[in-house]
C-alpha cells in the first residue's frame, strides 16, 4: 500500500489535482445568469408540449412572430435536471463541464506540467467572466475538444471522423457549433498555406479533412430548425442589436479590470512569439489573428482566443533548458503522506466551498431578482400587459408564464431593434416614453426602485405604487373607465416595427 501510494502521488500528479480541484470549486457559481431563466421555461415548454417551438410563446410584444430556439437540446436538459436534482445539481455539472473543458486546454499546452498548468490557470482567469450555468459553457467545452481532435489528427487523422457525432450533437445543444466548422476551415486554410510556401502537407490528409468538413456541413441541418441554423450564427454575430445593447456583444473595455487577464495574455502571446525561437506555423498565425479579431470585437469570443493563443504560448515557454539530473523516482513515504494530506484539504476546502454556494443559491436568487415582488404579483394578477426591466424578463417568464407575458427579455435576436430603442426610452423616462406605454396598453410596470422609469411614474398623473422593496417597485396605472380589463386579444403594432 505505502508503495502504491509512493508511486501514485508525486509531486507532478499533486499539482494537477491541486490545481483542477481548484478549479472545481472555483467554476461553481450560483445560478445568476438572467437569461437561465427563459431557458428553463423553455426546456419545460418542450417537455410539456412535445416539440421545440418556432414562434415566441413568452411575450406579448412579439407573441406569434418567428423564433429560433437554436439551444432547444440544452433548455431541455436544463429544465429536466433542475426539475429532478434542484439547482445544486446545475451548480456542480456546470463546474464539472468547465473543468473538463479546462483539462483538454491542459492537453494542448505542452510537455512541461508545470508550464501548462500554470497556463491553464491563467487561460481560467482570463475566461471568468463567461463562467455559470450558461449554455455557451457547453459550446466553451465543445470548442476545446474540438481543438484537441483538430491538433492531434496531424498524427492521427482518423481523430476527425469524432467530429461528425460531435457536430450532431453540437448543432442542437448551442449555435456556438459554428466555431468548429470555423475552425475546421482555418486549420484546413492553414494547411494549404503551408503547402504553399513548401511545407509538407501530404494532399491525402488535406482531402480527408475536407471531406470530413463537408459531411459536418451536411450534418448542420439535423435540428428542428433545419437549413436556418446555417444562417442564424451569421445573423447573430452582425446583429446591431446584439452589439448595440447586449454587454457581452460589445468590444471589451480594458478600464476594466476583469478583461485584464484577456490583455496579459495578448500581450504575453506577441512576446513569446517574438522571444522564441521555434517557427511559427502559419496555421497558428491564422488562428491567432482570426480569433483576436473575434475576441476584440465582442466580449463574448475572448474564450475562443484564450483556447488558441494559450496553448501557443505555453509550448514555447515549455521548451526552456530543464536540468538534466537523475531518473526520477518516487518520493519517499514521508511526502507521500504529505501529498495525500494536501489533496485530502484540498478536496475538503473545494466541498466545502461548493456546498456554501449550493446553499447560498435562494439568497443569490432574492439578491438579484425581483423573488419577492413576483410573488405578489403571482397573488396579484395584473390586468393588463406589463412593462419590465430586461434583466427580468427571463425571471418573470419563467415564474409567471403563461399567465402574463413579458414586454422584453434576453432574446435579442427576437426583438430587434425598434423594440430595443422603445425599451430604453420609456426604462430612462425619456423621449415619446408616454406614448410607448400607451401604444402597448402597458398597466402594470415592475423595474428597479431607482430606475428613470420608477422615479418618473411616482410622479405622473394616473400611477400608484402597488408594492415596493429594495429590489423592485410595482406601479399600476389607474385605469380610465374606457380601458381594457384585461389583455386585448390583438394589439397594434408599434410605429417602425420590424
């Protein structure tokens, strides 16, 4: 036993469990994200209709109007879990699916553990700002093995026939799937540029990874949306809206310090290439530019550059001169017993941790959502449509459903850019902000207590407070006797709508 436990744990394999137990519990956040919200509705839409749907059900602003639920596999699973285990369960598989996405960068970062691991730890605080119960971790995930088949089907090219179960699956859980198809495509224009300049790139290999790309393409399709998932990623990456009005969509703002870490390792990456003296493949050259372009011009795909340019940057670092000493061989029995004792804290440091978070999740939930407004509205039913804040629109979706319908929420690519702007000045108490209200019939309106929206009606003639609290304040509209009761079975369009 003391032999196996001297050959099982040297100091390389402590490290590694150190550090990705680390990262476990690091990587277990609270279901915060406001768009998991509409996700679970929308997964417990499909296990209780039997079908994915292709219009929006969840608002009246734009009830019938076509939507793409391209993340349809992911809200199911979402829903399900949650609906069996609780959110505690979400909490751990996603920490999970990040660790694992974690240790396939680990793989592709060279010989030296120590190096890598380091990089590694670097490539995680560069990408916190992604980490949750989100569905993009998913296509995080994805993308990393994605990476790995790509690199080691050098050596191995049948590697790349794991792509096509991959992309099948890819395709219905997240329309991040398109960033393999895009890499699939650099490596393969990497290829022939290497074959260009006289590189040896064997003509069969380079057949085959087309070959293998193009039955990915063929296998886009197999979606309940079909053929629009081949113009949808497009769609969303040129979207004004996304750009415009959604943080992550917007090109990273360096006074902040969380993309910090993004710059380090840009900035780290020209170093080391311009340091070292190993060549740099062309192929790397493409990817780096390709995704630095990406990355600068939305927040949202920093990950993919983190996933290229740390794994460059670390297999160069790797090759510094180690010391040439004696055959290692395991430690003696009294530092066996050491690692074990810092692994066993470790572990216990990161259950504790995970458990804290688990059993903070109600806390986070009332700290962030309006929990306690929601409930009076639930005793309460408004009687006409509402106006809410967009960070609540999944929550309110998902609590309130089918009985009252949002005004807007996380759907971007749904609602489009009118609707935005109508949003935005009736939520800042500006503009034809009256008129908005009217031409939607709004009756009801639940924002922040702080907000334009909130102060202004406090105000106005006709409004009244209905309840109120350090989260949320509801106003109701007091309505003329000429006004509806209820929710008008059609409304009117709103002037420019798209």
């Amino acid at each position: 036993m003391t032999g196996l436990l001297r050959t099982t744990l040297s100091t390389t394999r402590v490290f590694l469990a150190v550090l990705f137990l680390g990262l476990f519990a690091m990587a277990a956040r609270n279901v915060t994200d406001p768009d998991i919200w509409w996700h679970l509705k929308t997964g417990q839409y499909i296990a209780e209709h039997k079908s994915v749907p292709h219009t929006d059900p969840f608002s009246y602003t734009r009830a019938g109007e076509p939507w793409v639920a391209h993340e349809w596999l992911t809200d199911l699973l979402l829903y399900q879990i949650q609906r069996i285990t609780g959110f505690g369960s979400l909490i751990l598989i996603f920490a999970a699916v990040l660790c694992a996405a974690f240790f396939l960068l680990y793989l592709r970062c060279g010989p030296a553990p120590y190096i890598a691991g380091v990089a590694t730890l670097c490539a995680a605080w560069a990408t916190g700002p992604i980490w949750g119960v989100r569905p993009q971790v998913l296509s995080f995930l994805l993308t990393s093995l994605w990476l790995l088949i790509l690199e080691r089907s050098g050596r191995n090219p049948k590697l790349l026939w794991w792509t096509l179960p991959i992309t099948l699956l890819w395709v219905n859980l997240h329309a991040g799937f398109a960033l393999g198809l895009a890499l699939s495509a650099l490596f393969l224009a990497g290829a022939l540029v290497e074959r260009l300049l006289g590189h040896s790139a064997p003509n069969a290999r380079w057949r085959m990874s087309a070959s293998i790309l193009f039955l990915d393409l063929l296998l886009v399709p197999l979606n309940p949306n079909g053929l629009r998932l081949f113009s949808y990623p497009i769609e969303t990456l040129r979207s004004t809206t996304m750009q415009n009005y959604i943080a992550e969509w917007a090109s990273p703002n360096f006074h902040h310090a969380q993309y910090w870490p993004f710059l380090l390792i840009v900035l780290a990456a020209f170093a080391t290439l311009g340091w070292s003296q190993v060549p740099v493949r062309p192929r790397d050259v493409i990817l780096l530019i390709v995704s630095l372009y990406a990355s600068l011009a939305s927040i949202r795909m920093i990950p993919f550059f983190v996933l290229i340019a740390v794994p460059v940057i670390s297999r160069r670092l790797g090759i510094w001169p180690q010391t040439v000493g004696h055959p290692r061989r395991p430690p003696p029995a009294s530092r066996s017993w050491l690692n074990a004792a810092i692994i066993l804290a470790m572990a216990i440091f990161a259950s504790f941790h995970i458990t804290r978070v688990i059993q903070r999740q109600p806390h986070a939930e009332d700290e962030l959502f309006p929990l306690r407004a929601v409930s009076f509205l639930q005793a309460h039913p408004p009687s006409g449509p509402i106006f809410n804040h967009y960070d609540w629109g999944g929550y309110l979706i998902w609590k309130l459903h089918p009985s009252t319908p949002v005004f807007i929420d996380g759907r971007a690519d749904l609602y489009g850019p009118q609707l935005f702007r109508d949003f935005a000045d009736a939520y800042q108490f500006k503009g034809p902000w009256q008129q908005i209200l009217q031409r939607w019939h709004i009756q009801t309106v639940i924002v922040p207590p702080n907000s334009a929206l909130a102060t202004g009606l406090q105000s106005a003639p006709g409004w009244i407070v209905s309840y109120r609290d350090s989260h949320a304040i509801i106003l109701t509209m007091l309505p003329p006797a000429s006004a509806p009761s209820r929710f008008p079975s059609t409304l009117p369009p709103p002037e420019g709508r798209q």
